[in-house]
C-alpha cells in the first residue's frame, strides 16, 4: 500500500493539534478566569496544571516543526514515497518500526543513495564492504553496494542482528545498543559492558553502555588493569566513542519526534 505522506499528514497533524489546543485554551480560560467558588487559580508552575500542559504541547509542537525544517532533507517526501514498501517490508520482516529505520538512514546517509564515507562506507545504510560481503552470503542478495533497495533490505538484516546479540536487555534497551554496535562495531560495545559490569553497573542499559565507552581510551590505563589481563580492551582503544553516543542518541531522538508526526 503506498503511503499516503507528507502533505495530507502535516495538514491533519496540524489541524488535530489546534484543535486540542482550543478546546484545552477554552478550559484553561474557565479555570483561570471563572471564580465562582472562590477557590485559587490554577498555578502556571503546577507541573500537572492545564496551563502546564499546554505550554508542554506547544513547545513540543515547535521542536517537531524545527525538527521538519531543519533536519528533514527537501525531498524527503520523494524519497519516502520510493522506500516505504522495502522498508516496511524489512522492517516487518526483523521487527523493527519502519519509522526508527527511516530515521537510521536519515542519520547514516540523509538519503543519499551514491553516499560514501571516508573508511568506505556504502550506500543508504553506509555498509561497510567487509559487513556487505558478509551479508551477500547470509541473504544471498548480490548488488548491496549499488541497488539502493537492496542496501536497505541489508542494513535492516544487519541492524537486526546487532540487536539479536542483546538478548538479556529489555527491547528499548536491545535498540539502543543495537544501534550502537551498527554504528561502532559489537566489539566495542562488548568492552564497554566489561567496564559497566566491573563498575557494577547493569551493563544490559544503554545508560551504562554510554557511561561507559568513555572509558576505553588510555588515559583509564588504571582501570583497565583491573579488568584486562593485558591492560588494554579486548579489542583495543576506542577513541570515536563520541560518534557512537551521539549515532545514538540522535536517531532515538528524531525517532521519538518523527512517531508524532506519523502515528
């Protein structure tokens, strides 16, 4: 079914919430301007009050339109009506939300289907050539680096079995990390969790994953003596921690805003 995007959508989008904004203002005005009882006013610094509410809609109203303008590509909507189908199918297929799987690509390559990085990274999903030869033998597709559909049916399958090494973590933690081993590699992943785990923190968190990655570089020469008998992490130091963190947390973001968008 092709998806009915852009356009329709933000005007409904936009409609529906003044909608709500109305009808929650003409209750605000009651409760703030009616003093019948003699009671107080309802206080703007109430975290639960109606007008706390309101301003809550309307500041997250602003971040979605800024997110719209700024941080969509122009022909975002060309580009959605051409993937939705292998995107909703792939992602169906891993059980992933295609809407977290069109903010990855967003992150990895805005769209771009001839992007390359600078250590090789191919296409839509930025597969490197090593993972893509692997993957062209695991789902035995043949053109990962040059059929855009293809890259994205591989990036999905990847992304799934990063998240498939998380197996003890909750699903919004299995995600998190997932994304951060696509992006970093499970090697590192996997030291941070040593670190988290000689911390005694819950190294199936996300929130002690990144905690954490800041700690395979040298200047924690002490505390890898502590967990490595070589001193140094399994698989080296690991200077583009921040890369990692901010792949991360970016995509949950823009995820969290683009399911408001497209519920």
């Amino acid at each position: 079914m092709k998806l009915k995007f852009y356009r329709d959508h933000k005007n409904w989008l936009v409609s529906s919430f003044y909608l709500k904004i109305f009808t929650v203002g003409i209750l605000v005005i009651f409760l703030t301007g009616c003093d019948l009882s003699g009671s107080k006013k309802v206080s703007t610094t109430d975290p639960d009050s109606v007008i706390n509410f309101v301003k809550k809609q309307i500041d997250r109203k602003k971040q979605i339109e800024e997110f719209r303008k700024k941080t969509l590509p122009r022909d975002f909507e060309e580009k959605i009506e051409n993937y939705y189908p292998v995107i909703r199918k792939y992602s169906k297929r891993y059980g992933f939300d295609w809407r977290l799987i069109v903010m990855q690509i967003l992150k990895e390559s805005r769209f771009r289907e001839n992007a390359r990085s600078e250590k090789g990274a191919m296409g839509l999903m930025q597969i490197m050539p090593s993972t893509a030869m692997d993957l062209h033998r695991e789902m035995d597709i043949e053109f990962i680096a040059n059929n855009p559909r293809e890259n994205i049916a591989a990036g999905i399958y990847h992304l799934y079995k990063q998240v498939n090494y998380f197996s003890e973590a909750d699903r919004d933690n299995r995600i998190k990390l997932g994304l951060a081993a696509y992006n970093s590699g499970i090697g590192r992943i996997r030291d941070a969790q040593s670190v988290a785990r000689h911390l005694k923190m819950n190294a199936q968190t996300w929130e002690a994953v990144k905690f954490c990655l800041p700690k395979l570089t040298p200047k924690d020469w002490r505390l890898h003596l502590e967990i490595w008998e070589l001193g140094v992490p399994n698989y080296g130091y690991f200077y583009g921690f921040q890369q990692t963190i901010d792949y991360v947390e970016e995509i949950i973001h823009n995820y969290l805003l683009f399911i408001e968008m497209y519920r």
